[in-house]
C-alpha cells in the first residue's frame, strides 16, 4: 500500500504557502495514441510526441517537485537514475522502480492501491465497462487483471501496451481538474466534456475509498444534479451543473475563486456558494465570469498568484483595457457594447449573502485579495502575459504564461517558450533560471531550495504547450503550509 503508517494531512488554505504534497499523473502511453481527428474530441489541439514529453519535459518536472518536496528520493542519486541502461523506470508508474514518493503522490499508484481490494475492482470493472460500452467477455479479461496493469489499462485505454479497448483519457495529466482541496475539505469536480468522464469516476473511487483519504471520508463533496436536468437541452444550458478545478482558486483560507467558464457553468457556481456556505468551509466565495471561449477553458489560464502581492494576469482583463484607455472616444463606445467578451465578477459573503459586492477588472479583485484577505501592506504588482505587447501577450497566454505552480511564495513553474512574459519577470525584480541548470544546481548542493526567491523556474514546453495547460493544471496539491 502506496501510503502505509504515514501522515496523511490533507489541507489547503491558499495558493502560495509553501507546497507540501500534491497529486500528480506522468504522461501514459494513451498520450502516444491521440490521433489528428479524435484531438480536439479528446480536448487535445494538436498530437504530442510521447517520448519528447516524457523524456526531456515532464522528468524535469518530476525532478524539480522531488527537489523541493522529496529530496532523499531523488538527490546524489540523478546520475544513477537517469542512466540508459535504467530506461527512465524511476519515472515509471506502473514499474517497480518507479520513485513512489509520499509527497508527489502519483495518482496511478492510487489507483492500483484500490484495486488490490477485489470488492472495489469487481465494482470499477464494472462501472468502466458500462461508461465504455464494453463487452461482456472483455470485463471478464478485466477481471483477471493484476492491480497495477489494471490501473494503467484503465487510465491508457491499452491492454498489453497494443491492445487497445476504449479511448485513452489524455487529460489525466491535468489533476487539478478532478478536484480540489479547499482547507481540509475536497471538491470533486463534473466534468463539462464527455472525454473526461472516465477520469472522473476513477477520481470519485480514490478518494472514497484510499487510505490517504480515509479521514476525510465526511469532508467530500460532490455537487449534485439540477433537478430534472436529464430534460434539458443537450447544450447550451447553463442550468446544467459542470464544474472542472481549473476554475477553483483557495486564495485564503476563508475566500474561495469560482470560475465560470467554457468549462464550468453559471448553476456549479451557484451550487458550489450554497454547499459550501452550508458547511462552513469558507466565508466568501467570488464568482469570475471569462468568456466562454477555448483561449481562456479556465480562469487559471488568465491569471494565477506569485506571491502575497503579486499576480501574473492576463492584460486583457485589466482596468485599462476594460476601461477602453487606449482608444478613441468613437472606438471606446463601440467596443464597450461587445457583451460576449465581458468579464463580470461578483462576490458573496456568508453573514451577508444577499449583499453581494462587484469588482469591474481582475486588478480591482486582485488588490482587495492582497490587501484585504492577505493581510499585503506591500504595493499590488502585475505581471502581464507577454509583457502587455500584442499580438505576444495573446500567443503567450495561449501556451500557459499565466498558468504557473507556486513551490512556495515567489518560486513559481512556467514554460520555457513564454519569452516576453519572461522578461516581465526579470522587469519585476525575478531571477529567471532554466529547469536544466536548475536541477543541476541542486544536485550537486549549489543551491538549496529553501532558499530560493522570488525565481520563474522555466520548463522545457515544445511538446507539453501542445496539450494545452501548464504546471497549474499538472498539479493537485493535498497539503501547503499555512501563509
């Protein structure tokens, strides 16, 4: 059992504070199966090239949350480890060399704790093969399976690494979207697309029934159906409840950020204010309402937090361009009737729920949460995608520049290819250094990671930018220290 006679904590109050454990998913072999007219079927725009992804950008990934969250696993032991006559079994979920580590908890390995039990298996089986249309015979063939291979059929759609029996689920790298922890409690998501649906059902099993979340077994939530909402419109309707975690934010331990977005609906907001209200979980919760549009899928692709008074947005979403500053009177008024393109934002507090409180832009928002949630005497800065320049700081958002993972305040994961948002950094008193040089640093005990500042560590990104979604999305984290 991946978690036996350890701390099983499990609590998130913001951001920020320094990360201690998170769930994450290396890239399978269902990743190598995602063909041009199933991509953007499976929410994928562009096929990935499996080994460039595992090899020279996610093991960057995983050494660098080693690094900092696990480090006996890892440093004094990288020549070793990445040796080619090893063939990155370190890196391998379902090998039993694979690192197994207590604080990058790999979400596979979960899985296959859960089917030792042959109750639950007989269960997920069976469940699995009715979402997947499956033959009889072939549930009976799944039966058979031992744990582990299981787990890695149910997650790669492949039996024997060439037997395929259902589509892949390619997303299951982005765990923050299968829920999320907000203080001690966890929020399963609903996926909006019928490719994540697997994904959820296997979550829904972890987390009720693996010992790392025994303890919490009262503090799952899950959001429930409208009424009647099997009667409703097949699209288009915003009465039906979907909800994906890139669009929760924890930015205190008393105010929660709920996006409402191409991914997750106006009435999963509305749920979500009345269930947790109910339950006391937090005390103010801010509906963001983007458009619903592919460039943005989640508010945590156009903006996410660097520090205590620091926040990297994009500027699109910013009091000036809002406000029209930039255009002539003629163009301003015009531009201000585009209502798809609004962003509306509304804030309820528990003691005074029917007082809601509007912020115009994203800065106003931000500001209030720094200085009012967050206790920030210091100035609220921004960082812009691309540096605020079109057309960079659109291309840029596109592949993830807002989308970064905080390690602890001010040490934040990006890619590598954000070049103008790179240097929006370096502009805002951040050093910039490359994961490569990075790792090295460390291992040879040059640089020490409880000591590190106000750093972008940049990731190597030419295939991983193809999937559309950065280190936030790659993460779940379970437990932060308290800011």
């Amino acid at each position: 059992m991946y978690f036996c006679g350890m701390s099983k904590s499990v609590k998130v109050s913001s951001e920020i504070g320094r990360l201690r454990r998170l769930l994450v998913h290396s890239p399978d072999s269902g990743l190598g199966k995602v063909v041009p007219s199933k991509a953007q079927d499976w929410l994928f725009e562009d096929i990935v090239h499996l080994d460039t992804i595992r090899k020279k950008e996610y093991d960057f990934y995983t050494k660098i949350l080693l690094y900092f969250l696990d480090p006996e696993k890892i440093r004094g032991k990288l020549a070793a480890i990445d040796a080619e006559e090893n063939n990155r079994k370190f890196y391998k979920p379902g090998d039993e060399q694979f690192f197994r580590s207590d604080s990058v908890v790999e979400l596979q390995w979960l899985l296959a704790d859960i089917l030792s039990d042959h109750e639950i298996k007989l269960k997920l089986v069976a469940s699995v093969c009715a979402i997947e249309a499956c033959s009889y015979e072939t549930q009976k063939e799944l039966q058979k399976l031992p744990a582990v291979q299981l787990a890695k059929t149910f997650i790669s759609g492949t039996l024997n690494d060439d037997k395929m029996l259902f589509a892949p689920i390619p997303n299951f790298i982005f765990t923050r979207d299968i829920g999320i922890v907000i203080n001690n409690f966890i929020l399963l998501n609903k996926p909006a697309k019928k490719a994540r649906t697997r994904e959820a059902l296997l979550a829904k099993y972890i987390f009720f029934n693996h010992p790392l979340f025994v303890e919490y077994q009262q503090n799952i939530i899950e959001l429930p159906d409208t009424f009647h909402h099997f009667l409703l419109p097949r699209d288009g309707d915003d009465k039906k409840v979907t909800l994906e975690g890139g669009d929760v934010m924890v930015v205190s331990k008393d105010h929660l950020l709920v996006g409402v977005s191409e991914r997750t609906s106006m009435e999963a907001a509305h749920q979500v204010i009345k269930v947790l209200f109910e339950k006391n979980v937090v005390k103010k919760i801010t509906i963001v309402k983007i458009p619903k549009k592919r460039d943005y899928m989640h508010i945590d692709t156009v903006f996410t937090q660097v520090k205590r008074n620091v926040w990297v947005m994009l500027g699109v979403f910013s009091k000036k361009s809002i406000k029209h500053e930039d255009a002539d009177a003629v163009q301003r008024i015009l531009e201000g009737n585009k209502k798809e393109d609004k962003l509306k934002i509304i804030q309820f507090r528990k003691k005074d729920i029917e007082k809601p409180e509007y912020f115009d832009n994203l800065e106003d928002l931000l500001t209030d949460i720094s200085t009012n949630d967050l206790n920030c005497s210091e100035k609220v800065g921004f960082i812009y995608s691309g540096n605020n320049e079109f057309p960079f700081d659109a291309r840029e958002q596109w592949t993830d520049s807002c989308n970064l993972l905080a390690l602890k305040e001010g040490v934040v994961l990006g890619y590598d290819r954000n070049d103008k948002t790179m240097e929006a950094f370096k502009e805002n008193g951040f050093a910039v250094i490359h994961a490569h040089e990075l790792v090295e640093e460390l291992e040879n005990g040059r640089i020490d990671p409880d000591e590190i500042e106000n750093t972008l560590i940049l990731m190597p990104s030419a295939e991983l930018s193809r999937a559309r979604g950065g280190f936030h999305c790659m993460s779940m984290p379970l437990l932060r220290d308290e800011i």
